[in-house]
C-alpha cells in the first residue's frame, strides 16, 4: 500500500469520495454494516470504506474512468472487498500455523511505518489529520500495515517450498518466444555543422566551410565551432541529431555522407543547392536482437517472479475453496 499527501490526490479524492456518498464524507459517520462474512468473521462497511479510502489506484484513476458514479462505486467495492476477503482469508491462515512476527520484526515494521509516512505524508501528524476527518483511526492503520507483514510471512513460508530453480531449457524457450521483447531498435547519432549559401554568399560560405573543415582536421572543438558558426536549427547541440536509421534522415547528401562513415570520422564539405554541410558519426547501432547473455539473468527473475505469482494465486484460490465465504454488497 501506498499513500501520497492530500495535496497532490486531492481530486481524484473528491471523485471519489462523491462516488461513495454520504458514508464516506469527512465528519460523516462509517456505517457498521456487513458487507461480507469469512467463516462467520464480519467484514463490516466500515472495513470496506476505510480500504477504501486508501486504495491509491483507485483514488488515482477513479476520476479518470469515465463510468458513472454508481457503476464505478460497484466496480471499486467488488474488487476492494474481493482484496479484504483474500487478506482476512491470508491472516486466518498465518494463526492457524502460529506465526506471529518476532519482537525484533515488529520494531522494524513500526520503523518503516514511520519511514513510509514521513516519505509520502511529510509527518505522522499530517496523515493523523487527513485520517480523522474521515473518521479513520492511525492505530487501524498501523494494525494493517502489521498484518501486511505477518502475511508476507507467510507467503515467504509457502515459497521456502516453491521449486524456485528456473531450468535453462525454460529460459531458452521464454527468450525465443518473446524475442519482439528483447528487439533493440537501430540507432544513428551524427552531428552537423551547416552554413547557409543565403546567409553568407556562396563564395564565402564556402570559405567559411573549407576553413572549419581544416580547423576541425587540426583537433579545433566541434560544439564550439558548430555553435559558432552553424546556421543549423541545433546549433546550441552541438549539431546533434539521432535517427533509427540513415534512410530516416531527410536531407539526401546528408544520408548518403553518414551512410559511407565509420563512426569518430568526420566527412569534407559537403555542398547542396542551399547550404554546405560538414558531417561528424557519432554512433551506429544496427537494428537486432540483444544477446541472450545479456538477458538471460533477467529472464531467470522474471520466471521466478511469475511462479511466485501463480503461487499465490493458487493458495488464495485453496484458502476460498475451503472457507465459507458470503457476500452482502447489493
């Protein structure tokens, strides 16, 4: 879970908060109502609304929806109880194997509570305040969040017995299959120094471009006499343009100039109708596949981040096939 200050949620907020109505205004009071039974343990109203009320995703893009109040109203409270039952269902668990976090773990969650608040609220106080107006209280939220890490315990415990060695066959076989992933676009840096015929005349332009051509020959700077003398639009870059490929580059004595270099090579003077160019290629990067060394530790993670995944939602699914589950939202 995570929480920003008022200040910067406060309109999604207030979509929000209207989409609820009257039960979740600031100073109203939190209807008692159950809304859903866990093997006969009420979630009430109350539960539902405070979720509610700091579930950031929703805050965040519940104004951005588009869906009536009341259709958005049903699509939050289904999907933010079916969360609340998962995690009633997930604590059940954890006291039915007897774990409980060591004195030592819970000094840390209530150091990173603070650390957690401080960061996304400025202080303790700020989110006391944001709270109490909604009728919530800081220690139920503080209990959450310690239910957060009894239930990470948990899942830690069901993983210790998780086959957790991705074979290299199965990497192999994800990099082949989802190779548009590790596609690697082309990519052409050059720079160009451009002086206009209009500008200087052409005798003198030409001048001009045979003398930077020379100073450049020398070792003079490139960005000092591109900004210098460049009529080109990125003068003040130094020239710097970037394109997937040459064929994407507009001008055709440019795209045939930086075709026929090495990258650090510099071209003559190039001379057009309107202007004269000189050419520095920077980089030049083929279009391709990256490497499968290069990805394979990050395909490895990614597998063991989806079992992990699917671990859990399969003991969700075995902790509500054995549970006696009602739901009393409308």
């Amino acid at each position: 879970m995570r929480w920003r200050r008022a200040v910067v949620r406060a309109t999604p907020l207030l979509v929000l908060l209207a989409a609820l109505g009257p039960a979740a205004v600031p100073g109203a009071e939190l209807v008692e109502s159950i809304v859903a039974e866990v093997d006969g343990v009420p979630i009430t109203r109350r539960d539902l609304e405070e979720a509610l009320l700091l579930d950031e995703q929703w805050l965040r893009l519940g104004g951005e929806a588009g869906l009536p109040a009341r259709e958005l109203r049903e699509r939050i409270e289904r999907r933010v109880l079916g969360e609340l039952i998962d995690h009633r269902l997930l604590l059940q668990q954890a006291e039915r194997l007897g774990l409980q976090l060591a004195p030592e773990e819970q000094a840390e969650v209530e150091r990173l509570f603070e650390e957690r608040v401080k960061a996304d609220w400025g202080s303790v106080e700020a989110l006391r305040t944001y709270l109490e107006e909604r009728r919530l209280g800081l220690q139920r939220l503080r209990a959450r969040y310690r239910e957060q890490f009894l239930i990470r315990k948990l899942l830690q415990r069901e993983m210790a017995f998780s086959d957790d060695f991705v074979r290299p066959a199965e990497i192999r076989r994800y990099y082949e299959l989802q190779s548009a992933s590790y596609q690697l676009p082309g990519r052409v840096v050059f720079r160009y120094i451009q002086i206009s015929k209009a500008r200087h005349g052409e005798e003198t332009a030409r001048r001009l471009a045979e003398s930077i051509a020379a100073a450049l020959r020398a070792g003079a700077d490139w960005g000092a006499l591109c900004r210098e003398h460049s009529d080109g639009a990125r003068a003040e870059e130094g020239g710097r343009m970037e394109v997937r490929a040459e064929d994407d580059i507009g001008l055709p004595a440019l795209r045939e100039a930086v075709a026929r270099l090495e990258p650090g090579q510099t071209s003559e003077v190039i001379e057009t109708e309107s202007a004269l160019f000189i050419v520095r290629l920077e980089q030049r990067q083929p279009a391709g596949r990256r490497p499968f060394a290069q990805v394979q530790q990050e395909i490895q993670e990614r597998l063991l981040q989806e079992r992990r995944e699917q671990l859990i939602r399969q003991l969700k699914a075995r902790l509500r096939a054995q549970a006696t589950i009602r739901i009393r939202l409308p």
